[in-house]
C-alpha cells in the first residue's frame, strides 16, 4: 500500500484514510451501504468519481467476511477507475489526479457531484458532446441472491448531431481481504499469471479467495447473465500494469502479478467493451456486477469447493445455460493417489459441455488443486430446491462430498396482455387512437387450445370493427394452415376467444401469441383488462386450469 502512494513519508492520518480506518463522516465521501457490503464514492476533486467496495457484514456465513476489502481504497479511493475510448482519446472518468492510476488519461468536466438518491449513487461526467452517468447501486448477486453486490452502469448520451466511436474500460483494483494478490479464478482455470479472455473465452463469473478450506471472504464478478452488458475483453494483470495504461496494455509472456520493481503481488481486472458509434441523439449504457460471491466447502484432507448460481429459470427455448465451478485441493499433506471425483446433477439440469461427470487422476500432490466447470442448462423436469454434489476418494485419502443448494424455478403457464400496462391520448392526428394488445400464454407447455373471455370498459375503450378488430395468434396458424378458432365481440365489455390445435403438433415455447385486440378509444379514464373462466385443453379437448394475469389501459385527454 506503502508503494502505492510513492511517498514512504506520507503522514499517519492518509495512510488511514487509504486503508479506510478513519471514520467516513471524517471525509468528504459518498456511500451507498446496507448489511452486506458499502460502496464509497470519492468527491474529489482529484479522483473525484472513483469508488471503493468493502464489506460491512459480509457474508452471514463466513463471519470472517466482516468489514473486509473487495476494492482497495476505503474511504478515499483512487486505485480504481474507468477509461472512456471516445474516437481514439483515452479520458479517465472523474476528476483529475496526480496520481500514478490514470495520470495518463485526459479528463472531463463534472456536471453533477457523486450524489445519492432512490437507491443510486450516480455522477455525470462531460466530454465535448458526450454526458456520461456513472450509477452505481446495490444488487443480489448470482450465487448467493442477496444484496452483497454493486451494480456498476455507465450510460453515454451523445448530445451533439454527429456520431462518434465509444469504449469502456472498468478497471477494478481487486482485493480480498487483506490479500491483494489473490488469484483469479473462472471456467476450469486458476488464473496466476497476467491473462486476457475475449469472446466465448469470458464465462459467466469469476471468482478470488484466499484460501479454499478456510477462505476470508469470496468476491465475484459477474460477466454474463440477466441485464448484463458482456464485455468484450478481460484482463487479468498486476494493478500497474492496468493503471499506468489507460486503455489496452500490452501483455508479455509468464507476466506475472507482481508489479514491476516490487515483490508482493497485487492483482487487478479490467473489463472492456470494444469502440462502437453511438449517433446524435442515441444513447448507450453497459452494465456489470462485482461483489461478494459463494463457495460451498467442505475442509478435509481432500478439500472441496463448489459454486454456482443460487437459482435458475426454466424458460423453454429461452433457458440460459449457466456454469457450475468445482474445486478440490490436496490438503492431508501428502501425495494422493487414485484421486477420483465425481459430480452428481439433479434430474433437473442437463449437461451441455465442460469437464467430465467423473474423473480419476493417478496422483495429486500435497497442496494441489484441480478446478472443473460444467456448463449445464434446466430441462423443466424439476423444480424447487434441488442438490448439486461433488464427491471425491482416494486410495490412500478418506472420502468427502459438497452440496450445492439451487433454486430451479418452472413457472406456472400465465395468460397475459402485452404490454400489460399503458397510457395513451385518446385522439392521436385528429382520429381515435388504435391500441393493439396482445394476448399471450408463457410459457407455453404442450399447447393443444385455450378458451377464455377477456373483459374490458366500453367506456374507455371497444374493439375495431370486424375483420380487424380481434385477431387469430400466430399459435393457430400452422405450416400456413389456419386451425381452429373463433371469437365472440357481440356484448359490450366481452370477448371470448377459443383456439384449438387438435390436429395439429402441440405448442411447446417460451411464449405462444393466442390473439390480438386492437382497441379504440372512445373516451377517457381507465380500463382495466382481465381475463375470466379461462382454461387450457388437453388433447382430448378437456379443460385445464391456467393462472392469469391482469392488464390496463389508461386513456389520456
């Protein structure tokens, strides 16, 4: 930290301060804090915009977890900062600095100051056209699912009339604890040395612990998934390396985590999103997690480690697939012979790629580690809390075995509106305004027919006049075959709508369009839409319930 500073004679007070030991009320900084963790935003002006993640209870788990390091810095960070690419200039976000991070860089003008409201604690940034929003918020995270983890978005808004060429580089001075050079770990690799991922090299998550029998506290990225922004690239290299080139450094081989001229390690991430246009007008936003992560271990002379994520959604054709991360460690102190594992996978998820179910290795040295990955994806023939289990033995080593509880969600078939909700002026040009809606079954699983009735206000709204007003869905036209189905608008307030596929494959996918209303106004206030004795048909024609949900219109003078 000593050499950070590149001042061996810095007074007492500012070595506190970097290490976070002052109280915060004792500095001018911005905080976004709860249970778990706190993000600390420096107001500069030098540094200004740069933040800081510890932990405050950390994990409830791993009491160890308490008031540790994810991002060096504590309560006046300045290690860790974010380059903008803007048509081939390199700006540092934030205020200037004199600094050896981002020294490099040119800088912009702030707009508005590190401030802390419904949530977010945000900052603006300009640069000749462009306004750039640093937001930051507290999210759950993946494999534990509470809120121990920081959102970290930036939205580029080009105010001018021109395009230009915009990229985004996060660097995080990663920490663990009191380890600043723990090593990085994603997919089946433990990363020890300087590396870099790009394309379908880059997994889900990548995690850092100190130990794995006895681990401080476990930090995560999360890379993929949700409203995630992938990035391009990511490096994974020694702090100095990243902060003395603002954008892409360059790598030689073997490079280590030890910065140049020092001895301790000291390892850092950078996230990229390569250069795109964003044109007058337009604005672009990338979106990615850091925060505390989950390893389930189990101590033993044969240590073992498993990850993954806390839940996964059944979504038909749109499942994501997700990576489940296995570690085991040679712990006893001795050589370990005919060392075999295996992993055991509810009948819930199914394999798609990665290492293999079972493996044995002739030997494992004392203190050696294998890491496996397994990219799998749910089927929907499980749901609720189900086990993943890793076991390990040995010829000459006693046994042991890992669970991982996970959450496998199969949502129940909904008939809904899209969109469920709008508003919209009653004329539009000098006419009524025309409101499509459609009605929707998601998901849909072995979809034979459906019969329901959809009320409305005929205050508010009506349907077109025949044939536009009620609308066959896609999901009863088959290989440009129309199926049966018919609809009934004759009473104000009413439709009834049956479909039926009998002879035809069954629908089985995300989502399966039933119908579309287009709605006219007829006058102002609101309509509410819902459906009523709604029920699916089986193949031999007979009703099954089906949950529901509600809809509005609200029509505007």
């Amino acid at each position: 930290m000593i050499a950070r500073t590149h001042a061996i004679t810095a007074i007492v007070s500012t070595l506190l301060l970097l290490t976070g030991v002052l109280p915060l009320h004792a500095q001018d900084a911005c905080q976004l804090e709860n249970e778990f963790i706190r993000v600390v935003v420096n107001q500069g002006p030098d540094e200004a915009g740069r933040f800081s993640i510890r932990t405050t209870g950390g994990d409830p788990s791993r009491p160890s977890s308490k008031n540790q390091h994810l991002i060096f810095g504590g309560n006046a960070p300045w290690t860790s900062f974010t380059t903008l690419n803007i048509d081939g200039e390199k700006y540092a976000f934030g205020g200037p600095t004199k600094r050896r991070a981002g020294q490099n860089a040119k800088f912009g003008k702030q707009l508005t100051p590190p401030t802390v409201a419904n949530g977010k604690l945000t900052c603006t940034y300009q640069y000749g056209d462009l306004d750039v929003t640093q937001e930051l918020t507290l999210v759950r995270g993946m494999s534990t699912r509470m809120l121990d983890t920081a959102g970290i978005r930036y939205t580029i808004t080009n105010h001018g009339e021109s395009a230009h060429q915009v990229g985004v580089r996060i660097l995080l001075d990663t920490m663990c604890g009191s380890n600043d050079g723990a090593p990085m770990r994603t997919g089946v690799q433990a990363i020890t040395s300087a590396t870099a991922l790009t394309g379908k090299e880059i997994g889900e998550y990548w995690q850092a612990f100190d130990s794995l029998s006895k681990p401080t506290v476990v930090s995560q990225g999360t890379l993929r998934g949700g409203k995630i922004t992938p990035p391009d690239k990511v490096i994974f290299a020694d702090w100095g390396t990243l902060a003395d080139e603002p954008w892409d450094p360059a790598l030689t081989a073997g490079q280590g985590f030890i910065r140049k001229g020092e001895t301790d390690a000291d390892t850092a991430t950078a996230l990229f999103w390569n250069p795109v246009a964003v044109d007058g007008g337009q604005s672009i936003s990338y979106l990615t997690y850091y925060g505390i992560g989950d390893v389930q271990t189990k101590a033993g002379n044969l240590t073992l480690g498993l990850t993954a994520p806390a839940e996964t959604t059944f979504e038909q054709e749109r499942t994501e697939p997700f990576t489940i991360t296995g570690y085991l460690q040679n712990a006893g102190g001795f050589e370990g012979r005919d060392v075999a594992y295996s992993i055991a996978l509810p009948e819930g998820l199914t394999l798609l790629s990665g290492s293999k179910l079972h493996e044995t290795y002739d030997s494992m040295s004392p203190d050696e580690t294998k890491q496996m990955s397994w990219v799998v994806r749910a089927n929907g023939k499980q749901s609720g809390k189900r086990d993943v289990k890793l076991s390990v033995t040995s010829t000459n080593i006693e046994p042991n075995e890992v669970a991982w509880g996970m959450q496998l969600n199969v949502p129940a078939p909904t008939l809904q509106f899209s969109p469920a909700t709008q508003s919209v002026p009653q004329m539009t040009n000098g006419m009524t305004t025309i409101i499509p809606i459609q009605l929707n079954l998601s998901p849909a699983v072995d979809l034979h027919g459906v019969r329901f009735v959809v009320k409305y206000n005929p205050n508010v709204i009506r349907p077109l006049g025949d044939p536009f007003g009620v609308l066959r869905g896609r999901a009863f036209v088959e290989n440009g075959r129309l199926l049966e189905w018919t609809f009934d608008d004759s009473e104000d307030g009413t439709i009834v709508i049956t479909g039926k596929r009998l002879n035809a494959t069954a629908v089985t996918q995300a989502e399966a369009n039933l119908a579309i209303i287009k709605f006219r106004t007829v006058g102002t206030g609101k309509a509410d839409l819902k459906f009523e004795k709604a029920a699916l048909l089986n193949d031999k024609g007979e009703e099954q319930n089906v949950e529901t949900s509600a809809g509005a219109i609200e029509v505007t003078p």
